[in-house]
C-alpha cells in the first residue's frame, strides 16, 4: 500500500493587485466597500483583464504548476498525472489539463491528463481523486493537481456583485507516491463529499455548453456569462461545512486535537469566523487570504495553504483538513497530512 505526499506547493495571481476603490474605476461599477472589506474580507485583488494581460485560465495554471515543480525539485518530465480543477477552463474542450501537459512537458509522453469540474469544490475533489490514482498505481510516481478560477472572464459589464468578489488565480501541488512505511503516517489520508444536483439553478455560467450555445441573440438579451439566478443562502457553507468536518475525521478515524491547520473556500471571512467557532477552534489554526486576492474559487485552498507553508504556518508532519463549495451544488474535505 502507498500514500500520496504533497512535495511540493505554488500559487499564482496575474498583474498588480486592485484594490476597492480602483475596481469601481477600472470596472466601471459601484458597490458597498465598507460591507466587502467587514463582511466578506477582501480589500483587493487580481484580474488579468483589467490589467490588459494576454493571461488567462491555462497561463494561470502554468505558472503556479511550475513553482510547485520547482518547490518540490522534481522536472516535469517525471509527471504522469496533470489534473486541472477548475469550472472556469481555457476551453469547452479540449481539457485545460490537456494544455497543461503540454506546456511543461513540450509533447507527447505517457502521461494522463484531465479536468476535473465540481464548481468551486473541483481542487478537493481533483486531490481525492489524484492521491487514489497515485495509492493503487504503482507505475506513477509524481501527479500535479492545479486549481484554477478565471471567472472575471465571464463577468458582464455593469455587474456589481460580480466584480466586487470574483478574481483570477491558480494554486498548485505537486504530490509524490511513496509506499506507506516510508510515509511514516504522512500523505493524503481521506475524503468526504456531499452532493445536490437538484440546487443546479442558483448560480452558474449557463451559457457555452451544449444546453445554452452562445448566440447573437443570446448577447442581446444579455444572458451569458455568470448569472446569479437565485440568490444563494447566506447560512449554507455554515451549516454545511461543521459536519462535514466532523464526518471526514470520523471516517478517517483522526481525532480533531490532531488537526493543525483548516483551509476553507474563501468567499466570506465571517463565514469562516463562525464556522472555527461552532468547531470550538481558534482563528489562529485557519489561514484566510481572500483580503489580497479576492474570491478565487478552485483555486482559493491551494493558494492558502502555499501561503501557510511558505510563512511556516503549517509544515512537515501537520494534519490539515481542507474544505470546499461549489455551486449546483458539490461540497468535499480532504484531510492530509504534510
């Protein structure tokens, strides 16, 4: 039996950052400042477009694959997985995973290569899946798992909500097989996912795929793009993320004083702050990054914990749990010791 170990961690944002004030300007928008800095968190954040930067969703995945490739001291040549996690890829098809094998290892080589799709929880899935992958084959030593979000791509002019929220990024690890008594109780150890297709209808970009193709008329009836069709409720990632926790440690039969670090989806540091308190922990055992980079969906918990390895908040032998929500809607924890 083997275990999959991160080895090593990257992170990404395009241009210099935008703050409150300078967003309303350059997107042509007015929003309450004082409630998304007291509320939600972010004071700033990155977005390629605004910027005027040639950069999207694969360049972002690119740049943050290989910092974690040089964290890690490993050449792309030794991969054999590439999944990008993602709901906002380069393209329909084919796969941004696809793109990402090619940019790093420069053609074709034995090597798979994908996307995983699960809304804003596609990063703790992808890791659940990939760190399987690498457990039960032996003929893969070294898969790479990529979170990416580019969603101000699909923001429409004059959407307030959107703009003062959604940003560009990508986090990214580098995960290593190593057979369980080398381990030494290291590596991923378990995952736990909830799922509700039936609340597909809340918020989503519609438009693009086989259901909604992109028509002149579809522009001119302004219906493309992210679309906020229901308004989501305020308490659901409360109510859902406590017991989540607590299933997956009972599932993977790890005691909740073992956990060091909590990494949650950034969308809404209050959110947050209730959730540590209703699990009985401290702020202090959660990193939250969102006041410098906004909301940057799949891949907002890999960015957080390269920000907390690299200020040395978390490291070598921590247990930490990672939690994520995706909208239609997916919700999933990993816990993973470092």
């Amino acid at each position: 039996m083997a275990r999959a170990l991160i080895r090593g961690t990257g992170s990404y944002a395009p241009g210099e950052p935008i703050g409150n004030e300078e967003l309303k300007r350059l997107a042509g928008v007015d929003f309450d400042t004082e409630k998304v800095v007291a509320k939600i968190g972010i004071k700033e954040r990155h977005v390629a477009r605004l910027r005027g930067l040639q950069e999207s969703a694969a360049d972002f995945a690119e740049r943050a694959a290989r910092t974690a490739l040089a964290d890690a001291g490993v050449g792309a040549e030794e991969v054999g997985l590439f999944i990008v996690a993602t709901d906002t890829p380069e393209y329909v098809s084919p796969a941004t995973g696809i793109l990402l094998q090619g940019r790093l290892q420069g053609g074709e080589r034995e090597a798979e290569a994908l996307d995983v799709g699960a809304s804003c929880a596609s990063f703790v899935t992808a890791l659940d899946l990939a760190a399987r992958r690498l457990a039960t084959d032996p003929t893969l030593r070294y898969g790479l798992v990529a979170g990416v979000y580019n969603m101000p791509a699909h923001l429409r002019p004059g959407d307030a909500f959107g703009w003062s929220i959604f940003a560009d990024g990508a986090g990214a690890v580098l995960l290593e097989r190593v057979e369980d008594g080398k381990a030494k109780g290291r590596g991923y150890l378990d995952g736990c996912f909830r799922a509700d297709g039936t609340q597909w209808d809340y918020v989503g970009v519609y438009s693009g795929g086989a259901k909604k193709p992109v028509t002149r008329e579809l522009l001119e009836r302004d219906e493309y793009g992210l679309e906020l069709l229901q308004r989501l409720p305020g308490d659901r990632n409360v109510k859902l993320w406590p017991p989540l926790v607590r299933r997956l440690l009972e599932k993977a039969r790890f005691p909740q004083d073992r956990v060091a670090h909590y990494f949650f989806t950034q969308i809404n540091r209050s959110v947050i702050e209730e959730v540590m308190g209703i699990l009985g922990e401290p702020m202090a055992k959660t990193t939250t990054i969102m006041d410098r980079y906004g909301y940057t969906g799949s891949a907002c918990v890999p960015m957080a914990l390269h920000e907390a390895r690299k200020a040395g908040r978390v490291g070598k032998g921590d247990a930490v749990v990672l939690v994520a929500s995706g909208a239609g809607f997916a919700v999933g924890a990993d816990l993973i010791t470092l």
